[in-house]
C-alpha cells in the first residue's frame, strides 16, 4: 500500500532519500527508453494497423490513453533513438533526461537544421548530460540558429518588422500589448521594467520602514508585486514625457558575446577582415573549435540568443556596453587590491552567467553575490574574474557554512565540489572533463609572468610575434570605424561597444 511506502520513506536519512530519487529517476529514464524502442518497432512494422489504427500517433493515445502531444513526445523520441543509436545509449544508461531528449528530437526533426544533427550528436549529447536544461536549450536554439543561419536571421528580422503594441483604455482600465522587435530591444526594455520594478519595491520597503520602524518587518508592504509592476510600467510612460530637452542617453544596458570563431567568421563575411582566423591559430585548432559548439557564443548575457548578423548591426550603431575593459581600456582584473566585487568588477563576474552557480537555482545572476572560489581571508584568493563565481545570498551561505569548493570543466562551467571531493552533479551524468586540478590539490606552479591573468604576458600588441598583427588595427563598415584591440584576460571571447571590439585573450 501507499502509506507502507511512506512509512518505508520516513525511515530513511537524507542521503539515502536523495539515492533513492536518483534511482528512481533512472530507471524511469531506462523504463521511457525501452517504450521508445518498442515503438520504434511498432512504427517500422506498421503493426498499429492490426488494432485499426491509422497512425502511430492515434496507436499510443488509444493504448496509453495519453494526449496527442504526449503521444507525438513518444514518437519522435522513438524515431530519435531509432536514427541515432549513441542518443539511445545515452538514454537507456541513464545520462539524459527525457526533457533533454525531447529537444533533440526537435533539433533532429528541424525542418533545415535536422540534416546537420548526426554531425554534432556527440557534443549535443555532452551537453545534454553536464549542462542544467535552460543552458541546454540555449545550445540547442544555438546549433538551430547556426545550422540555418538563414533560416534564424529571417526569423528575427520577421520579428523587426513585425514588431508592435498598443495601449488602449478598455472601460477605464488599461490595457497594454507589446511584441516582436530585436533582441537588443527586447533586453533594452526587460532591464529598463526589471530596473523599474526595483524602484517601486525600494520605495515600498522605504514606506514601510518610515512607518514602522524597527518594527516593519512584521508589517506587508503597501502594494503587491503586481501592482507595483503596472505603477512601474506607468512611470516608464510618465518619464518619456519629463525628460529634459538636454537629457542624455543612459548608460548601455545590454552586453552581447561573441565567441571567437562566430566573431571572426561575421566579421570575415562582412569584408572586416582578410581571414576569419583571426587568432592565426593553427588550421586544425581553428577547425576544431569551429565544430565544437559549447564553446560558441553569439547571445545577450541574459542567454538570448542573437543572429551574428543581427548582433553585428546592434554593436555597431547600438548601445552596446563595453565589458571587462572600460572606456580607457582599464583592466577590471583588481588583484589583491580590492576585497569585493563590486562595480565593473561585479558586472564582468556575471556576464558569463545568468543565474547562480548552484545547480536547480533559478535566482539571476545579477541578484546574486559575487562569491570567492577561493577564499579571500583563507586562501588568499584575488578578486578576479577566474576566481568569481555568482552564487545567491543562500547558497552563498550554504558554501562556506557546508565548505563546499569548485572545480571549473572544459566547457567552462563552473560544479560545486562537497568536502569529501564528490562532484554535484545531476542524475546520471559521468564526471565532466576538467580544465583544473581538484580543489584541494594545489595548481602547478607557474613562472613569473607566465600566469594567464598577469597582464604582463601580454606580449606588445604590436610585435611582429603577436597573432593580431596582420590584422587592421580599424576598418570601415559603412560610415562606422571598428577598431580592434587585444585583452589579456581570456582567449575565447570577443565584446565590442559599437566602435570597439574587444578580445580576451590568454
């Protein structure tokens, strides 16, 4: 009986819960691929017609009794599996889960795009084990976007042009719609409401708190959330109208990534440059990191992802903030000078992520701390951005109270390690491969200046010896100069601010 089972459960400790949710959760994985198989068999053999069926679909909404769109999940899982046997391994082992396979299955079906999923099948499925589901989404509408680049650049210009709203007064209430436009617009606006937002939340806490006092905490504050969103939404309004004459355009509110072998190809296809290898990487590393889509980038630091072209224009005659360096090309890398991450420090420690590091959080990142992975009192960690790690005010806590470390992968994603040097790791995934020792084990040593965060290896931006020396140090697109200029801190990224382009480099 069920009460028997929860009286089984209730016995048990919290670690031996957690095995069995794991246990539990894979041998559904294996359950959901076994069916898959079978009816892939079924499909292949037609035999749903013995039962008076027309079609695989009405087949397992008569036998299972499901929806039709549980129903279609099944059958392009079985069609999935049946095409691509390494995803069935996956499945069956237990490494995926069935919301991962469910979006292969879109990516294999695309109508452009699917003919290129057999090539990249082993990185998507890498993916899908190690990364949290958002993140692999964001991969999957990443290799879309890049297996049919014409196909996503239609889509979002469609989106531009489509792009409407309307505020009408329905009966004395308002009534407000907006949608399509660019996805610089579309972060533009979600920024400036979320800024707003606060605005209002700051202002009630300040209500209750003059009101209150000492006591205000046990008091609500004086709106709802949302009614301190519409009033927000009203504000915006009120201030298109107050703007002095003189005013000036605020700050940019949107960071867009490149990585470099979008960046090189978009600027190579634009007639920027001379060649998209603009690292002058050997032809067999570029190659390979061309084909590695973890490592690609073209998106807005809040995940949303943006056709290179589309990103190109925006930072070009856009608003588009400089990150990591600021308008005098000042290095945000502080050392041991500065205890805290704070200001462009703080921003460059969160552009790489958009929410907290600990696996299942869903708190953004720019809400979130700026943590040390290697503790400043302790550990004598810098307050750079190899060793930042946003974490929300909880977790924060549970780290240091639970002394938990981290060790960052190949993929550049950062897991928690617990003292007794386990992995977090979702249900089913095998050990990432990783770009650092364990957290407990000390780095190798390095030689003076040789370290990849000292700005001092950087080698003179004009030596002869330097990869950027054969490319333009400006070049024209239209009316508008890019320049390009090299960074020390990291080697895969480009940030351009509308007149500069701005490359980590390592």
């Amino acid at each position: 009986m069920f009460t028997d089972l929860i009286e089984e459960l209730t016995t048990l400790s919290a670690t031996e819960l957690d095995a069995v949710i794991t246990e539990a959760e894979l041998a559904k994985r294996a359950t959901e691929t076994r069916l898959a198989a079978a009816v892939a068999v079924v499909s292949a053999r037609g035999s749903f017609r013995n039962s008076g069926h027309r079609s695989i679909r009405t087949y397992l909404t008569g036998t299972l009794n499901c929806s039709g769109a549980q129903a279609n999940k099944i059958r392009r899982r079985a069609d999935l599996i049946n095409n691509h046997g390494t995803v069935g391994d996956a499945f069956l082992a237990g490494r995926v889960g069935v919301d991962q396979i469910d979006r292969l299955a879109t990516a294999a079906t695309h109508p452009r795009a699917g003919d290129q999923f057999a090539d990249f099948v082993p990185i998507l499925l890498e993916q899908a084990e190690q990364l949290e589901y958002n993140d692999f989404d964001n991969v999957i509408n990443h290799f879309i976007d890049r297996a049919d680049p014409d196909g996503a650049f239609d889509n979002q210009q469609f989106q531009q042009d489509q792009r409407t709203a309307s505020v009408r007064d329905n009966n004395g209430a308002v009534a407000v719609h907006a949608c399509g436009g660019s996805p610089q617009a579309a972060c533009e606006m979600t920024k400036i409401f979320e800024l707003a937002v606060q605005t209002e939340f700051d202002t009630d806490c300040a209500t209750r708190r003059s009101e209150h006092g000492d006591d205000a905490l046990n008091h609500p504050l004086p709106r709802t959330t949302d009614q301190r969103k519409f009033d927000a939404l009203h504000h915006i309004f009120l201030a298109w109208a107050t703007v002095p004459a003189n005013g000036t355009t605020p700050d940019p509110l949107v960071n867009i990534l490149f990585d470099h072998v979008s960046a090189g190809n978009t600027l190579f296809n634009h007639g920027l440059v001379e060649d998209p290898n603009i690292f002058g990487l050997p032809d067999d590393v570029f190659a390979a990191a061309a084909k590695d889509l973890s490592k690609h980038r073209c998106q807005t630091s809040t995940g949303t992802s943006v056709h290179p072209d589309v990103a190109l224009r925006a930072l070009i005659v856009g608003r588009v903030r400089r990150v990591v360096v600021d308008a005098d090309n000042v290095v945000i890398n502080l050392g041991r000078t500065q205890r805290l991450f704070t200001g462009k420090a703080r921003d460059a420690a969160q552009l790489l992520v958009t929410t907290c590091t600990h696996r299942g959080c869903d708190i953004p990142a720019t809400l979130c701390d700026i943590d040390h992975r290697n503790e400043w009192a302790g550990d004598d960690g810098p307050t750079d951005q190899a060793n930042a790690m946003p974490l929300c005010g909880s977790h924060d806590r549970w780290k240091h109270a639970n002394n938990i470390r981290s060790r960052r992968a190949t993929s550049g994603r950062l897991f928690l390690i617990k003292p007794d040097g386990t992995t977090i790791l979702p249900a089913g995934a095998r050990e990432p491969n990783w770009a650092e020792p364990p957290p407990n084990q000390p780095a190798l040593e390095e030689s003076p200046g040789e370290s990849p965060f000292e700005p001092s290896a950087v080698p003179n931006p004009t030596s002869e010896s330097d990869p950027w020396a054969h490319v333009a140090n400006t070049v024209e697109y239209g009316e508008a100069t890019v320049t390009i200029q090299p960074h020390p801190d990291a080697p895969h990224l480009y940030w351009f601010d509308g007149q500069d382009l701005h490359r980590h480099r390592g």
